[in-house]
C-alpha cells in the first residue's frame, strides 16, 4: 500500500506535463494515440496466437471438418468484458490468456468442432453487455444484452449459465445493500426481453416458466420488483406504518407460497420439479445421458490445474483485487477472514458493517472525509460523497486531507470546516492484527502532506512514528492518533495485555487519556476496524470565527471619555 501512494502521488504531480504533452500533440504521436495502437497490437496478436493454435492439429492430421469456432471474437468479447470490470490492462491480459487457455483451446480446434466453441463467445458478449446495462441503467444496452442471450440459447443448452449468474449477480447487490434504480432498469429489461426472446428457439418453448432451472432467476426478478416498492412506500409513509405494513405483507405472502405449494403437490405438479432439483445434487442418480456428460462429473486436480493452466495461478490475485476495490461490477465478498489462537475461524465483517452504516444512518448529502483508498468503496457501498477516492489526479487535495490527519483537533477542524466534512472515517487494526489500517499509512499521509505544506507539515516533528510513550508529542496528540485510538486506552484486550495494547504494532500507546473536542464519535464497528466520527459544527464547540487584524473594525455609538476621575468619596456620597 504504501508503494501504491508513492505511485499515485508522483502520477498526481506529473499530470500538468502529461497535459501539456496531450494538448500539443495529436494524432497516432498523442499518448492516447500510442495506447490504442498498442491494445489494437495485442489484442491482433492474441487473435493470431488463438487462430494459429488451433491449426496445430490440421497442420498433423490434416483437415477433417470445415467449420471453425469465432475464437478471434471470443478474445475480443473477453477483453471488452474485462475492461468494464478493471481496466484496459487487465483485459488485454485475459484476452491473451483466452486465446490460449487449453480448457478452450480443447473445445474449439479447428478438426474438433463444437458448438461450445460459439456459446463461449456469445457467453462473454452477453456477460459484457450485462455489465454495461447495470453500469449504465440503461434499457438500451439491456437490450442488446437480450439480443446476445437469445443468441447464446439458440447455440448451446447451458444458456441456464447466463440467466442464472445474472440472477445470483442482483440477489448478491440486494444481501449487499445495493439496490439502485440502474439495476432496477437494466435486470426488468433484460429478464422480460430474454425470456420472452429464448421462447422464441424451438427446443426451449415454454421451458422457462415451467423448469426448475429458470425458477432462480424468476424469483429474483419478484423480489427485485418487491425491493422497489418496499422502498418507495418506504418514502411516503412513516416508520411505524411501514413496519406494521411489512409485517402483514410478510404474512399473508408466507401462507400464500405454503399454499400454492402444498395445492401444487397435492395435483403432482412439483413432483418433476423436485426430480430436477434432487438430480442437479446428486449426477449418479441423474439421467444417465446427463451423468455421463464429463461437466457433470467430479473433477481432479490435475485436470483443474491442466484446463485453466497459469490462470488457476492468476485467479486468487485478481479476486483479490476486486476485493480491494469493490463496486457493482466487482461484487465478490470484501470480507476479511481471522484465526483465534485455538485455530478457529472467525469473519471479519466490520468494512461492510461500516459502510452499511453510513448509508442508513447519515444524511444522503453527507461528506465523508477518509484517506483516499476507501474512497471508491464508501461511494459504491455507502452511496455517499467522498473528499477524495482512488482516482488521486488531484495531489493537492489529497495532501489537504493528509494535513487534516497530521494536524492537531483544532487545525483539522477549520480544515473539515472548510471542506464542509460531515463524518471522518479512519481504519484502525489495533484490535484484530490487521496491519493495513490507517496508523501504518500515517507516515505516508507526513509526507504527502509535507509536499504541498512544507511550512506546516514537517516530518522530522513526528520522530520515528512510534506511537507508544516514546512517540513525539506532535504524533501522540494529531487527529489521526486520536481518531484511531479513542477510548482505546482503557480496553482490555486479553488477559496477557495491559490496557492500550496495540497488537498490530506491539506496544502501549502512550497517550490514553484525552477527549474529543471537535468531532465526537458516531460509530465504531465490532472488531473496531472501521471507526467512524461526526464533525461538530463551530455553534457546537463555541467556536467564534477569526477575523484577520486587518479587517477589524469598531462598530457602535460613539463613546465621549471625560478626564474627571471619580474617587471612592465620590462613590459614596
């Protein structure tokens, strides 16, 4: 982390010559010029390395079959699908990767023909446009999502694949807390034109309303219509009516589906449903032309490790970045996981219990002041406006922050005045181990800060950043320590420890016993990772404006001073 701020910051500060250099060139010499030539290079040459691939087999056995797979597609689909969930980086990448990848590579050789080698191109394209529309919240790109889908049902039976990982897709946004309207816009399209498009194939029919297969994805779409509503009559009326409304809905929906399913049983109709469901668990008791299908099979691990090759290597890292920086596109759990000393397993759930908060319990304006990592994901989970994100253009707001942390309460506070903060957020590892949290970035923020206030911010005032009673006085009383450390003084963490043990680092902090004067704190997550502090406005703390000597005036009626000096015998007569 600390090698990703350096980065960000010296990019931040090298933008204006970038600028420059853009402005007064133009054509193929321009920078972005150079970069689409170069993604048009490499997605040519991953096209080529896919199509010559697969002519190995024809150049030594000679030509069997005439029909051949749209692998050059495929990798481009891949690309343009990768690209909208990270970036052009990342999908030149997985485009080289699918062009070669042998799980692929043995399902569309050019003497091999299958046509799984088209569903896999129309499976990506459809994923594609499927991130586009809920990115988008558009019933344009919805559309043409539908169109793809009808494509992919028409080719391979395993459409099911799209229809269901869309539906699991939204279920997971909703669990999450993120609904949107985006969404609400692009699955309605998407479900209503897919379904009514892949009746339209002759072997499907009416399969998608009468298996069990497609029911995911049908109740899914209920309770995404349900969301809605629950959320605009949310709006209109009070929190006592909304209660007492859910829980009648609740009820009477309840008995309704114990019903349904109890009539339908007793006519036989679930019962080929049940067969279906049971048979999807259990591939020996299937039919045995399904069981035999080498999918349906259990798979070893050499044949994992063979299929995928150097991406069953790669897979881990790029789940883990879309971990780091999570939005609706890279939804995948950021969840943290921990290990007692006895061994036992315990999550660690405190980022979406944080952000969770913020979004139920703070005003929808509000700003929220962070370091710049858990920029993207305030606003993506919390849906609320952050002081600075991942995109660090802009070095000199960023240092701005970085000297709010580094300064005493009262500075930090005009700083959050002037920036018209709300709520400060700060990650805090002292209690879990957690050795990504907001003290070990501390030195980074000095010296972004220092950059761009070198007459404020010194590094040399903070000393070796040690924060037990060795730490510098200027560390020991900053608002980043006392965000981070609040209350924490008098906690008892085992038996082991004295009070204030910070395990991440090993010490006693060396400053216990202060209090807040201008923020006051809101929340504090289980694990006290994410702890989270409302800005006090100046009315609050008695603050009265500064007025600079300059523009100081006397205002009144005037004052008439006499030179007669009255004594006490004067007083007393």
């Amino acid at each position: 982390m600390a090698a990703t701020t350096t980065t960000s910051s010296s990019s931040s500060t090298t933008s204006p010559t970038t600028t420059t250099t853009t402005s007064t060139a133009s054509g193929i010499s321009s920078p972005l010029g150079v970069k689409s030539l170069l993604i048009l290079t490499v997605l040519l040459l991953a096209c080529l390395a896919g199509f010559l691939s697969r002519l190995f087999a024809v150049i030594r056995f000679g030509s069997i079959i005439h029909e051949y797979d749209p692998c050059g597609l495929s990798v481009i689909a891949t690309y343009l699908l990768t690209k909208e969930v990270w970036s052009s980086g990342a999908g030149l990448f997985a485009a080289c990767f699918m062009a070669i990848v042998p799980g692929y590579t043995s399902r569309s050789v050019a003497c091999s023909y299958d046509n799984e080698g088209i569903a896999i191109f129309a499976l990506m394209l459809t994923y594609y446009l499927w991130v586009k529309s809920v990115k988008k919240g558009s019933v344009f790109w919805a559309s043409t999502a539908s169109l793809s889908y009808l494509y992919m049902v028409s080719a391979w039976g395993g459409y099911v694949y799209i229809i269901n990982l869309t539906a699991l897709h939204v279920f997971v946004l909703l669990l999450m807390g993120r609904f949107s309207y985006r969404l609400y816009t692009a699955y309605n399209t998407f479900y209503i034109l897919g379904l009514i498009c892949s009746m339209q194939i002759s072997f499907v029919g009416f399969q998608p309303i009468t298996t069990s297969e497609h029911m995911a994805a049908a109740g899914v779409f209920v309770l995404l219509n349900a969301w809605a509503l629950l959320k605009y009559l949310h709006s209109v009326m009070t929190n006592a009516e909304f209660t007492r409304f859910f829980l009648g809905v609740t009820c009477v929906g309840a008995g309704g589906v114990f019903l349904v399913v109890v009539g339908l049983s007793w006519m036989g109709v679930v019962a080929p449903w049940s067969g279906r469901i049971y048979s999807l668990w259990n591939t020996g008791q299937a039919i045995p032309i399904i069981a035999s299908v080498a999918e349906h099979q259990l798979i070893t691990w050499f044949k994992f490790v063979f299929d995928l090759h150097i991406l069953a290597a790669t897979f881990p890292v790029g789940l883990w970045y879309c971990v780091k920086n999570i939005n609706d596109e890279r939804v995948f759990t950021i969840v943290l996981t921990a290990y007692g000393h006895d061994g036992t397993r315990e999550i660690i759930d405190d980022f979406r219990e944080g952000y969770s908060w913020l979004s139920h319990n703070t005003a929808v304006d509000a700003k929220i002041m962070s370091w710049w990592d858990y920029g993207y994901q305030i606003a993506g989970m919390a849906n609320r406006t952050t002081i600075v994100d991942n995109n660090t253009s802009n070095n000199s707001h960023i240092a701005l922050v970085g000297k709010a942390m580094a300064s005493n309460e009262s500075t930090a506070h005009r700083i959050m005045t002037a920036l018209d903060v709300d709520y400060v957020l700060v990650i805090f590892g002292g209690v879990i181990s957690y050795s990504g949290d907001d003290i070990n970035k501390f030195p980074w923020m000095v010296s972004i800060a220092q950059g761009e206030h070198p007459e404020e911010i010194k590094k040399s005032d903070y000393g070796a950043f040690q924060v037990d009673s060795q730490g510098s006085s200027t560390l020991l009383n900053c608002l980043m320590y006392k965000l981070s450390y609040y209350q924490f003084g008098n906690l008892v963490l085992d038996y082991r420890s004295p009070p204030g043990f910070d395990r991440i680092r090993n010490v006693v902090i060396g400053n216990k016993d202060f209090k807040l004067t201008y923020l006051e704190e809101a929340y504090t997550t289980e694990h006290w990772m994410v702890r989270i502090y409302r800005v006090k406005k100046s009315e609050e703390v008695n603050i009265r404006p500064r007025i600079p000597v300059t523009q100081r005036k006397v205002t009144g009626k005037n004052v008439y001073l006499t030179k007669k000096v009255r004594t006490r015998d004067d007083n007393n007569r």
